[in-house]
C-alpha cells in the first residue's frame, strides 16, 4: 500500500458527493481524493490542494464545468483535467477538448476505467516533464559550452566549474578584463540546483558608492529625501538564487562589513529599517583587482576575503590560450552572421595567423570585437588594420617598441630567481614587469596625465587607478 505522501492526490469537482466516495473506496491504495462541491470552491481548491489531476464534472449549479476549465486555463501550470459527464454529448466532448481537457470520461462509469484515464494522463505528465528537464540540461549544456575553448588552461576552469557549481561554496573569479568572468559565473549558476531560481548581477564599481548600499539591500520608505516607497535590495531579489558581485574590489569598506554579515547569518538590514530579512542567497564574486594589495592597503577587509574565497577560479588571459582563437573566432562569426543576417565565410589561415600572433590586451572581448567588425562590414582585412592599429598606437606616441612581450624582461625575470624553473612562473612575472614598465612610461609620456595614458594603454580609467596602486607607481605627481 502507497504511503500518504506517494499518492497522487486528484481534486474531484462535482456536486455528487457520492462521485469522490466511490473513486476513494475502489482507488485508495495509489491516489488520494479530494472533493469540491461547486466550480468557485473547486478553482479555491486548486490553488490550496496543489493537485496533479482534476476530474471535473461538465453539469453543476451555478458555474459548469467548461467555465471552470476556462478559468483554470487562466493559471499557470494548471494541473491536467479529465471532464466527466452523464451527459456525453458530442459538442460537450468537442468544447471539453478544445478547451484543453486531457481526457473525458461518460458516466456512469467503471472505476477501472477511471484508474486507466488517471494512469494514461500520469504517463503523459511524466513524459512531458522529462521532456522540459531535458530542455533545461540541453540549454545548462548550451550555455555552459558558449565558454569556449579546448585548450589546457580551459579545460582546467571548467573542470573546476563542474565540480563546485552544484556546491554552496562563495566563489571568487579572477583574471583580467575581458576573459570572460560573467559568463564564468551564469555557468556556475546554471550548473546548480539553483538554475531554475534568478541570477542577479550588480557591478559594484559601476553604482555611486552612496547609492550602492540601497541598491544591494534596498530601504524602507522614509529612509531618505526621495524615498517614496520600501523597495527591496538586489539581495531580495536574488532570494533562492544567486547574486553575482562584478568588480568586488570596488565595493566600498564601510559596506564589506554588511556583506559579511549577509555570508555569515544570511541575514541584513533595509536602510532605514529595523528588522532583519532573512535570504538565501549565493555569492559569487568577481575582481581584476589584486585583493591581498588592497587588504595591505587597508582598501579590503581579510575576513571577506577569506570567506567568499572558498573556491578561486583564476580565468587566463587569451594570451596564455592561443589554441582557443580559432575556435573563439569562429563562434563569434557565427553569432554575429545570425544576429545581422549576414552570410561571411570563416576566416582565412592567414587572419588566423594574425590572430593567433597578437597580444589580446583586452582579451575575449577585444577579439569579439574585431570579428564583429569583419562581419558587419564584410571586410576581412579588417582584421590586419585593427591588429596594426593597437600594436602601433603606443609605437605612434613613442612609447615601448611593440605590444609583445620583449626577450629583456624575460632575461631578467629570470635572473631574478634562477631557482624557479615554472615556465608559467616565468611568464606571469614577465607579464607584471612588462606592464609596470609600460605604464610608467606613458605616465611619463603624458605628464601623468591619468585620462589619456587610459586612452594610450586602451584600459579604463579606473583600472589605471588600480594598477598605479598595485605597482606601486609613484603618485605624489
């Protein structure tokens, strides 16, 4: 005999109480039934009873059958129906289906057959809710494939996506801009139990500090000038989901501690309120900025660190993944020959060549662009004029020799630490002395001005800022 909780609980709406009693004595052992008398009473019920299945009478005082069915038409994931009548009329049959009835059943009835219908229209739902889980995974799999790329380095950030994604782990995504941190962290959401629940992205350096702290977690009315009404906070809405916090390093001190509390007690306080909101909520983070420079700068608290640093996920640069460029490449022409209707051919060896040889300052995204460009104007040389152009825009002004790595800082990283041998050590040591080098020579190129050595270097002003800081360059200029 079933237990209560693995029947299948069928909501009868008849006003023949009789109907329910007969069902419930010949069906017991695998469904439980539930009766209403009337179709208003019956429409209440599905909405409280929560049922898989409605047998619904067509004859009844006051609202009939078929306007009930019209009504529960009108709610979202209705449960399936089965119209039972004495009066099997075609036309009551033809409206019953038309309306979207599962089944109809004529009465008097059998109550073998009414367990066949209940039972043909349970397998209909199961096949049918099989088919929508599979519809989900197919777009998880889509979507977590759209992080493109084969190479080492790749395969090595989705493997460690795939493991901790369907954890409750805080994850911090490093890595320079443009190498695909959001789409690292809409992975790690699809991949989860979450999926189904909101995804909620803040960038905290691109909201005013003093509107940050009621954007995260709203205010009450009357918390401030301006303040018309309560409204909830980005935490709020990412209840059961999972918040995304681009560019965390920005987030001001006095706000950090507030996050800490929300990591530790999933708990925090509306501006201007009094009482505490409860969320479920998980953090992933992301930054391009060095957080332990900026914890030694008293700029980031450790204790946040450390705590939405369960898990790391450092994304490479494009120039640590060459391999991926072609297949990078590619795609892009694909998405933007769908999105402009347009019909340009894959790229040649020779652009890939060029590709391939470039440095990617602005990684993922620069080379998006660029494709971008060749699609919309079906131009491939495109390509060579916007590769030239960023080598030989700093060259123009005097400053370096070429935007690729140059064999003297390779030398010297080298003798710097003749004991470490790690090629990969080697190279993200050259990176660092070679852009310090290159930055301190467009400020010294600009005058320090801060603005137009950003527009030199193609970086944010912002990121300026935080690189002069990280190198500690000198700033009394």
């Amino acid at each position: 005999m079933a237990k209560d909780k693995d029947k299948v609980k069928v909501l009868v709406i008849d006003d023949d109480p009789k109907v329910a009693w007969i069902l419930s004595e010949g069906l017991s052992s695998a469904f439980e039934f539930v009766t209403a008398r009337d179709g208003v009473e019956g429409i209440q019920m599905v909405s409280t009873e929560k049922p898989m299945l409605v047998l619904l009478d067509i004859k009844m005082p006051g609202m009939s059958g078929l306007e009930v069915l019209e009504k529960l038409n009108k709610q979202n994931g209705r449960p399936e129906v089965i119209m039972i009548s004495g009066h099997g009329d075609t036309k009551y049959v033809v409206e019953s289906m038309r309306l979207g009835a599962a089944e109809f059943i004529d009465k008097p009835f059998d109550v073998r057959e009414v367990e066949i219908h209940l039972n043909g229209v349970l397998e209909r739902v199961k096949l049918r809710d099989q088919v929508s889980e599979l519809k989900k995974e197919l777009q998880v799999h889509n979507d977590f494939t759209s992080f493109i790329g084969d190479s080492e380095p790749m395969v090595r950030v989705k493997g460690i996506i795939e493991q901790v994604a369907d954890s409750e782990l805080s994850v911090l995504i490093r890595g320079e801009s443009g190498t695909g941190k959001e789409i690292a962290a809409r992975s790690l959401h699809q991949l989860s139990g979450r999926r189904d629940q909101p995804f909620v992205k803040v960038n905290c350096a691109a909201i005013p500090r003093d509107l940050l702290e009621s954007e995260l977690f709203g205010y009450e009315k009357g918390a401030f000038t301006g303040a018309h009404k309560t409204k909830q906070g980005r935490f709020e809405l990412a209840n059961k989901g999972t918040i995304f916090l681009d560019e965390i390093g920005d987030m001001p001190m006095e706000l950090q501690s507030k996050l800490l509390q929300v990591l530790e007690q999933q708990e925090f306080v509306r501006v201007g309120g009094i009482q505490n909101i409860r969320v479920d909520v998980r953090i992933i983070c992301a930054t391009n900025r060095n957080l332990e420079q900026a914890i030694n700068g008293q700029q980031f608290r450790d204790d946040l660190f450390y705590r939405l640093n369960e898990i790391t996920l450092l994304l490479p640069p494009l120039r640590d993944r060459t391999d991926d460029i072609a297949l990078l490449a590619e795609h892009f022409r694909r998405k933007y020959n769908q999105l402009y209707n347009k019909d340009y051919p894959s790229l040649s060896e020779d652009t890939l060549g060029q590709l391939t040889g470039f440095r990617w300052p602005g990684n993922v995204r620069q080379l998006e662009n660029m494709v971008k460009q060749v699609v919309v104007r079906s131009d491939e040389q495109l390509i060579g004029e916007l590769i030239n152009s960023a080598s030989n825009q700093l060259i123009g002004h005097g400053i370096g020799s070429s935007p690729m790595a140059s064999a003297a800082p390779v030398e010297a990283a080298v003798e710097s630490n003749s004991n470490d041998y790690s090629l990969k050590s080697l190279i993200g040591k050259t990176v660092a002395q070679e852009e310090k080098r290159l930055i301190a020579e467009v400020l010294t190129k600009t005058n320090w001005n801060r603005r137009k050595a950003a527009e030199l270097l193609q970086i944010s002003y912002r990121s300026l800022l935080y690189k002069i800081k990280d190198y500690s360059l000198n700033t009394t200029k």
